[in-house]
C-alpha cells in the first residue's frame, strides 16, 4: 500500500510531470518530422500521367515531358530499318492512357530508340579454314569474298581479314550484312598437287577428297538426269575436267569440274570384266 502511495507521489510531482511533457514533445517532434520528411521525399500524394512518347522522335522529347516534369533515360537501341532512325519504339512505364498507373515526379521514363544499322561482332577466323570461316560469317549475316595469297603454312585456311580494306579484328562490330575480304593462305607455285580420282563418287565424297587439296574448288558441271538436290547428291560422277591420270599436276587454286549421272553404270568395272 506504501508502495502504491509512493508512486503516486512521484508521478505527481513538477519535476516527472517536466521530464514526461519533455519526451512527449520530442517524440513529436522526431514522429512528425519523419512523417514530413518522406512526404516531401516521396512525393506523397502527387499523381502524374505518364504520356505516350512511341513513335514520337528523340529529338521531341524534350517538349513531349515538359509538361509532366518526368526525366528520361535511353536504355538501348533497336534494330528497325522500317522506320525512322531515332524514333522512340518502348518505353517504360507505359503510358496512363493504356495502364491507368500513375507515377511521381520522381520518377525516371525509360525509353528504347530505334536504328537502321544492325550490328555485328566480327568473329577470330584468323588460321582456320576456308570452309569453317564461310560457315560463321554466314550464321552471323556477313557476306564474304575471297582473294589468295602464297603461304605454304597456312594453306586453304585465313591469314588476314579486312572490312573495306582495313583489318578487322574479333570483337570490332560492322554493320550487318558486310562484305568480309578474307585473305587465303595456298601453296606456292613450285608446289602443285595431283589431280585425284573422283570417278564413281558422289558430290558429298568428292567434296570430301577435295577439301584436304590446295585452294581447290569444286564445280559441278552438269548432272545428267538429276531433277532435285536429292538426285544431285545422289548421283555419281562419270567425268571430271581435269581428268585423272598417274602424275597429272596442276597448281594450287585450280577448279575441279565434275559431271554426274543419276542413272550411273560403272563402266570401267565393265571394261575390266570384258577384258578378263
């Protein structure tokens, strides 16, 4: 009961009656102001349609915000040759009239630009082969076109790549669909390969056989019958210009023609057997 009493008196008195007004009004003040601080902050209670800017060119931004106060960031660009370089084709957040969202003024419009130019990285084909270069630039949409030059080290494979007679390296990027010179490597003149025997194979076997000679191509000529690619891959060779023979050489670079036939008859196989 004391204890009771003893309280009592003590939260009674000026001097806790002070103290306890004291920390009320500080814990006011630091609530309060708090409170103020984050409204001011956030922009409590602002409400700003975003507008729509798709379509619209970069160079209008500027107008096209100035009456909501919004920033902008360009975030990327496009690939869209159907319409004007610079035109803005995304942007973030979508406009109000489409979301019904509004935003605050603090917040930033994130906008994508189209461009007419798609570039392309262009790949390291510095040593490998001619039919393997041809493969990559063809899979990243370059074109490409060939010059030759004596390099016995590095026959049939690349040993410099230029775009519009500069070198260009892995990593530079150049617009898409560019012509990439690749400059091959082949024997020298002193050193000329034996024409092989392709009588009997098939375009894909020939290919094969030819692939390992010098900067050699192969043509077909004519393929007697053949009326799809299926009957061309299908069908063998009966001739081939230059014709085969023990020690017939020619020098690197050289075509290879070959003549097929869908209905194919071994006739050197024939030959033999006769003259058995």
């Amino acid at each position: 009961m004391n204890t009771l009493k003893n309280i009592l008196a003590f939260i009674t008195t000026k001097h806790f009656i002070k103290q306890f007004g004291l920390l009320i009004l500080f814990y006011l003040l630091i609530v309060g102001g708090t409170l103020l601080y984050l409204d001011i902050r956030t922009h409590h209670g602002e409400k700003i349609a975003v507008p729509n800017v798709v379509g619209k060119h970069i160079d209008n931004i500027e107008d096209l915000l100035d009456e909501s106060e919004l920033d902008y960031i360009v975030l990327d660009s496009i690939y869209r040759p159907d319409v004007k370089e610079g035109t803005i084709v995304k942007q973030n957040p979508e406009p109000t009239s489409r979301s019904k969202v509004f935003v605050k003024s603090s917040r930033i419009l994130e906008i994508s630009l189209s461009k007419k130019i798609n570039y392309v990285i262009v790949p390291d084909l510095i040593h490998k082969s001619k039919r393997y270069s041809e493969s990559i630039l063809k899979n990243r949409g370059l074109k490409f076109q060939f010059s030759y030059k004596i390099s016995p080290n590095d026959i049939d494979a690349v040993i410099s790549q230029k775009y519009k007679g500069r070198r260009v390296k892995e990593g530079d990027k150049v617009p898409h669909g560019s012509i990439i010179h690749l400059i091959i490597g082949k024997g020298s003149k002193e050193d000329p390969f034996e024409v092989p025997d392709l009588y009997g194979l098939t375009y894909t076997q020939a290919d094969s056989v030819v692939y390992e000679l010098p900067s050699v191509s192969l043509i077909i000529g004519d393929c007697s019958g053949c009326k799809t690619k299926k009957d061309t891959l299908k069908a063998r060779i009966s001739s081939q210009t230059p014709e085969y023979f023990k020690d017939n050489m020619r020098p690197p670079g050289s075509d290879i023609v070959i003549f097929l036939e869908k209905e194919f008859k071994d006739k050197r196989s024939e030959q033999t057997e006769e003259e058995q």
